[in-house]
C-alpha cells in the first residue's frame, strides 16, 4: 500500500497535487495567523476601557477611603432627594 502511494506521488500528477496541497496548506496557515492575530488585537482593545474603568474606581475607592465619615456623608446627601 505505501509503495503504490509513493509510486503514485511520485507520476507527474502525484508531484502537481503534492505542490498544490502544499501550497494551499501554507496558505491556510498564513489565513489562520492573520485570524488569531486579528482577534486578539480586538479582544485587546475590548480589555482596554474595561482595564481604565477599574484603575478609575479603586482610585475613587482610596480617596472615599482616606475621608472622614461626616465627608462621605455631606457627598452622598447631595445625591439623595430630600421629599
């Protein structure tokens, strides 16, 4: 069986489907990295804004932190309406 194989790449079609499926592969695999490559840039650019926002709220965290109690509760009534 594997020598009718060889034999059979080894003719003038087995060479030109041999060529052609090397060539396909490579540029199958060349695709495949311009994909991955693609997404991962895009994933990247979804974690960006994520990662400011949790820079921004543990800096918002440590400045409450560092209040005296009657500061934060002063803030939060002007958020509150008072009926």
């Amino acid at each position: 069986m594997l020598t009718a194989v060889l034999a059979w790449l080894s003719s003038t079609v087995g060479k030109t489907v041999a060529k052609w499926s090397v060539v396909i592969a490579t540029g199958a695999a060349i695709y495949w990295r311009i994909y991955e490559s693609g997404r991962l840039a895009e994933k990247a650019a979804e974690a960006q804004p994520d990662a400011e926002t949790i820079t921004k709220r543990k800096s918002i965290d440590e400045t409450v932190d560092r209040m005296p109690d009657a500061a934060v509760r002063d803030e939060l009534r002007k958020w509150v309406r008072h009926d």
